[in-house]
C-alpha cells in the first residue's frame, strides 16, 4: 500500500515538474510572448533550478539546453526511484543500466513533449471557438504555429474557417 501511495507521488510530481520544464524549454524555443500568466508561472516555478543550472549547461543557437538536460534529468531521477521502490534491479551488465535508464527517460520526456503539443492544439482549437481574444491565446498560436504552417499551406481557408 504505501509502495503504491510513493509511486503515485514519485509519478506525478516527477511528470508535473519535468512538464513544466518542456514547457519552459518550448515557450523559450518558439520564441512566444513572455508577459503572460503561462510564462510567469512557468518561469516562476522552474527558476529555482534552471538558473544556476545556466551557469553550468550553455545555450546553443538559442536553445536553453539546461532547461532540456534538468528535464532529462528529473525523469531519470523518477524512472530510478521507481525502479528502487519496486525492488527491480536491472539484469546484465550494471554498466549500461545508467545508460538504458537515460534513454528511457528521453523517451519519455519526448512522449510529454508530443502530450504537450496535443493538448496545446485541443485547447487552441476550443479557444477559437469560445473565445479567441483571450489573455493566452497569442502564447499558444506561436506554440502551434510551427506545427499547423505547413497544413496551413496545404489546405485553404473556407469561408475564413481555418481547418
């Protein structure tokens, strides 16, 4: 009961966090508007760590690496964890389960990344329809912006209704 309970707990904050961190990492990458509630609080709940991580991890050609490596990190540190409360050793060769571990955890923060952009895309599409002047609306276009353009080209507006 309580290995359950820590899973649960391991699982969530582990995911909420490194979430927040692809979050950080694209909002910084698509370039979107940083006077916002969704920067603010994003920036706010991820300083704490990605800061004095920049001091060590540097950018590259614009991309905050240290946000993506702290995010790869949490998930390698979750993935661990879960692995010692349900008693499981890796078999084999002890040298490649650090490996096996980080690519697990790439994996993994890649899955977040497309569950991120999916719901970026409902939620855009909802926004549309109910309210498309809304305070958040300019940080999720250039979120999905790179991702729509190329359908966009393809297919045509009718009667001013993107589809």
């Amino acid at each position: 009961m309580l290995a359950q309970t820590l899973i649960f707990l391991i699982n969530t904050i582990g995911d909420l966090f490194a979430f927040a961190l692809i979050t950080r990492f694209l909002l910084q990458w698509v370039r979107a508007p940083a006077r916002n509630q969704l920067s603010e609080f994003v920036a706010a709940l991820t300083n704490f760590i990605v800061i004095p991580a920049r001091r060590f991890v540097p950018g590259l050609w614009g991309l905050d690496l240290a946000t993506l490596m702290l995010a790869l990190m949490t998930e390698t540190l979750k993935l661990w964890l879960l692995l010692e409360i349900n008693g499981a050793r890796p078999g084999g060769a002890a040298a490649m389960a650090p490996l096996a571990l980080f690519a697990l955890a790439a994996i993994h923060i890649a899955q977040l990344t497309v569950y991120l952009l999916i719901g970026t895309l409902v939620l855009q599409a909802i926004l549309s329809w109910v309210n498309p002047f809304s305070p958040i609306a300019p940080v999720i276009n250039s979120v999905t912006r790179p991702l729509l353009r190329p359908f966009q080209q393809v297919i045509p507006l009718i009667a001013n209704v993107d589809l």
